[in-house]
C-alpha cells in the first residue's frame, strides 16, 4: 500500500492549501497529465481526507488555470504553456518586490538575526539531499517572514497563494546546486533589508526572482 502523504498540522497553511501545493507538483513533475481526469471522491480517500479541502484545493487549482472543468463534469488536467508559467513569476514580481521595499523600514531586527543565522548555516552545510529539505523549508520561511513584515494582511495572503508553485520547485528538485546561486541572493536581500534600503530590497528582490523563474521555466521546459 502506498504511504499516505504527511500534512502538517502546524503550518499556516490550510489543509487544502498543503493539498493544492501537493497536486501542483504532481502537475508539474508529469505524474498527473493534460487531460487526466481528477476524481475528487477518489482522491480524497488516497490523501485521507475528507473531500472538502480536497474540493476546496481543486477550485484554486482551477481558478489558478492548472485544471478546467466544464459544466457537470469532472475536474481535468488542463495544458499550459511556459508562458503561463512565466506569468505566474511575473505576478511574484510584482508582490514580492512590494512587500520586500515596505518590510525594509518594518522587519524587525529578531527576525532578520534568525533569517541569517539560517542562511549562514546552509551556506556552510555540505550539499546533500538533507540540504535540500531544510532549503525549502528555509525558503519558505524567509518569503513568508519579509511578506509579513510588510504589514499588509492582503498582501501576505496574495503572496503565499503565488508561491505554492515555487514550493512545488523546491519539493521536486534533485540536486541542491540547482539553489547555490538562490541562496546568495537570499543574503543580498538581507543586506539591504539590514541596512534598511527599501529600493535597493526591493530590486534584490525582484532580481531574484527572475532567476527563480529562469531556473523554473528550464526545468519545466526539458
């Protein structure tokens, strides 16, 4: 029997949410293809849960165009372009590089201590495949913190909806040098976060990013 996959009960997201990253990284990696049919009884009973956070995950993944559904029909894996998935980095762009020029003047100093204590040890740490889970975990503490410190609920909230795809990347990766470039960029923001430069944040930020989404779209395109 297949193990069932683990959700964490202590993370700010909601089941359907860990569900929704889940499913787009089956999307991603292939495991489920265009025009798959997605039956969400069935579903549920593999990820054992109850169907509403698994409907709940489906309607997002629709509403993000990762899965269409026609009227009284079944949910399906829908075809997308590298373009769509440029888009959705641009759209990152955008909120990240916002919430990054704001959290300069408001991220406080405990935070920023503890982002670069974890930084400093990834960068010290031999690359592994251990590396590569604490990386995500890392990376996704270090977008949610400066989201966060940007003061905006919405804008927090936004940006955590954007990143599920990218912690799909992080999840699938193989080898961690695929990050080695990512985690340089991570410290740059810091220093400009530290010495409270919210332009300079901001356009590290975004700068980032793009070579998030160059790394993204090359590994989805092979």
């Amino acid at each position: 029997m297949t193990n069932l996959p683990i959700f964490d009960e202590d993370s700010e997201l909601r089941l359907s949410d860990q569900i929704h990253q889940l499913l787009l990284g089956r999307i991603l990696s292939g495991e489920m293809k265009a025009g798959d049919i997605v039956a969400e009884k069935k579903l549920a009973t593999e990820l054992g849960v109850s169907r509403t956070p698994v409907h709940d995950a489906l309607r997002d993944l629709i509403k993000d165009g990762f899965i269409y559904q026609e009227k009284n029909k079944r949910p399906v894996i829908k075809g997308f372009s590298v373009d769509e998935v440029y888009d959705i980095f641009d759209i990152r762009i955008l909120l990240e590089g916002e919430a990054c020029y704001r959290a300069a003047t408001r991220i406080d100093r405990a935070t920023l201590a503890r982002l670069r204590q974890s930084a400093d040890e990834l960068n010290s740490a031999d690359k592994d495949q251990r590396w590569l889970s604490i990386w995500a975990q890392f990376d996704d503490d270090f977008h949610d913190s400066i989201a966060k410190a940007s003061g905006s609920k919405r804008l927090h909230q936004d940006i955590i909806k954007h990143r599920l795809s990218h912690r799909a990347l992080n999840i699938q990766a193989k080898s961690p040098y695929s990050f080695s470039n990512s985690l340089q960029e991570h410290i740059v923001i810091l220093d400009h976060l530290d010495s409270r430069d919210s332009e300079q944040a901001k356009i590290a930020m975004q700068n980032h990013i793009r070579e998030s989404q160059i790394l993204f779209v090359s590994q989805f395109s092979s």
